[in-house]
C-alpha cells in the first residue's frame, strides 16, 4: 500500500498533521469536553465511553491500522508554535483500483474555529491525497445548514455535487447532507470543445 508503515507527517506554516498519539489523551478528551455542544449537532451520536480511554486507545490502535493497511489517514492537527491539539481531519475509505478515492472529514474546536487552521489542513490533506497517495478524487458531505462547513469545502476548490438522502445518523436520526468532490484533474464544467 503507498501508505505503508512509513511515519506520515504532513508540515504546513502553522501545523503539523500527524496520526494520533496515546500521548494526546488528555488534550483531545479536554478540548472533546469544551467543544461538546459546538461539535455533536454536526457529528454522529457519541457513544457513552466516548470521552474514556479505553475509547482512544482504540481510536489510536485503528488509525495506526488504518494507516498501515492504507484504508485511511487519520490526522491529528498540532499548531506548530506551541504543539497544541486544536482538532482531527481523516482521509478515509480509501479505494483503491478504479475508483482511486477517499472521503474527508474533519473537525476543530470551538476556540481554534474560524481561523483557518481547518482550510490550512484541508489544503494539505488534498495535496497529498493526490501527490503522494496518488487518489484521482476527495469527497466530503455536510449538513445542508452547515454553512461555515459547505463554505470552507468551496473555498478550498471542492465542488457541490448534489444530495446524499439519509447519509449519516446525527442526533440519532437518518439525516441527508450534501456532497462535494474536489478531483485531481477537474475537468467539471468543460466540454470537448472547452
């Protein structure tokens, strides 16, 4: 797999994406715990041991997996400056063979939000998807009324690409989101001609 076991670290001006650490515990449960009420109405129910550390250890033990078996790309977001934890972005369900693609998620804390650290990582996630993992297409799907989420995909070139109806399960209910694609060699929009 072009993952591989090699140690995967992406550097950007302000951060460094890396997998996540036993280490992070503390850090990711307290800014979880800060960030409850701003996260779980765009993010799937948690579960009850969520916040535990039996939890992330098992979080830590799949990325380390998933890296190594090049399915995902499970990224903690590090600001560089003073090696504080402000969120997670993953390039998941990576397939391969004709399809070539992955699928983004992501999230940051409520006091790091709006400040472009999500777009910085996003931007380098993408880049390396397609220069390094050689992927032909990134998808992403939000909530319809995630309006900072849907801005942030368009301005980082993602492109709506229409309505996935009972997606995800948010709140414990089946909700429909919106989808976009951001694709290596876009030629959306063009014809022969163009």
């Amino acid at each position: 797999m072009l993952l591989g076991r090699r140690k995967i670290r992406i550097e950007t001006e302000r951060l460094t994406l890396r997998p996540p650490l036993h280490a992070d515990f503390r850090d990711w449960v307290s800014l979880r715990r800060d960030s409850e009420d701003f996260l779980t109405r765009w993010e799937p129910t948690w579960a009850a041991d969520h916040l535990s550390r039996k939890a992330f250890t098992n979080r830590v033990y799949w990325a380390q997996r998933s890296i190594g078996n090049g399915s995902a790309l499970p990224l903690f977001l590090i600001r560089r400056a003073d090696n504080v934890l402000l969120g997670a972005i993953t390039l998941d369900n990576v397939r391969r063979g004709p399809a070539q693609a992955g699928t983004l998620g992501y999230w940051v804390g409520r006091s790091h939000a709006r400040q472009g650290f999500m777009r910085e990582a996003i931007e380098a996630v993408v880049h390396h998807a397609f220069q390094r993992l050689d992927l032909s297409r990134i998808e992403a799907a939000c909530l319809p009324e995630n309006t900072p989420s849907r801005g942030l995909l368009e301005s980082c070139g993602f492109k709506y690409e229409g309505v996935a109806q009972s997606y995800l399960q948010i709140g414990g209910r089946w909700r429909t989101h919106v989808l976009y694609a951001s694709l290596r060699a876009d030629r959306r929009g063009r014809t022969d001609a163009g």
